[in-house]
C-alpha cells in the first residue's frame, strides 16, 4: 500500500510514488493507494519527521492490516507475496537521474 496525505501526514510525493509504482509494475504487482481525507486528521509516521532532516525522497509503504492503524485498510495472503516480490525487485534494481528523467536499470 501507497500512503498519500494532503497535509504531508506521510512522505510520499509524486516522485517517490511513479517510482515505487514502476518498481512495482517490474515486479507484475499492482500496488494499492490510500488517501487521507483533507479535511480529517488522520496518523503519521517516522517518515515525515526524519524526511525533515534528511533530504531523500521517499514513499510511505507497508501491508495494510484491518484496523491495526486505519479501520479501511484490509490485506489478504497475495498481499504479502506481493510485497516480498517488489522488496526483491527494489534490491535488485538501480536509480539513477538522466536529463532530469529517473531512469531504472536492471
């Protein structure tokens, strides 16, 4: 799952989110997103606080879990296959910036 918030409550922005999303597509999955609505407090995470000293884009992931943060999140055993494939995809593969395009490379 890909946690999105207008109030910055998690770390993703639209550059962490194409790229986990093309890491995931390279592994055959199809992540899922949830959004925070902007006019509700919702939860944070570490994430944000450390992204406030260091300047890394990342993305804020995890296997969602009935009513272990958000009473909206399910998951189900394909979730965790899932998950193991893309964290094997995402070691595997490099980053890198080339005329201001990330580029992935296998």
């Amino acid at each position: 799952m890909i946690k999105h918030s207008a109030n910055q409550k998690y770390t993703t922005d639209a550059v962490s989110d194409a790229l986990f999303r093309c890491i995931c597509d390279r592994a055959g999955t199809t992540p899922q997103h949830f959004h925070n609505r902007s006019d509700m407090l919702g939860g944070s995470t570490l994430g944000n606080l450390s992204g406030n000293q260091v300047a890394v884009n990342t993305v804020d992931i995890g296997l969602p879990q009935l009513a272990m943060h958000s009473p909206y999140e399910t998951a189900g055993v394909q979730d965790y296959s899932d998950f193991i494939r893309i964290c094997e995809k995402f070691y595997s593969v490099s980053v890198a910036v080339k005329d201001h395009r990330l580029m992935i490379q296998e």
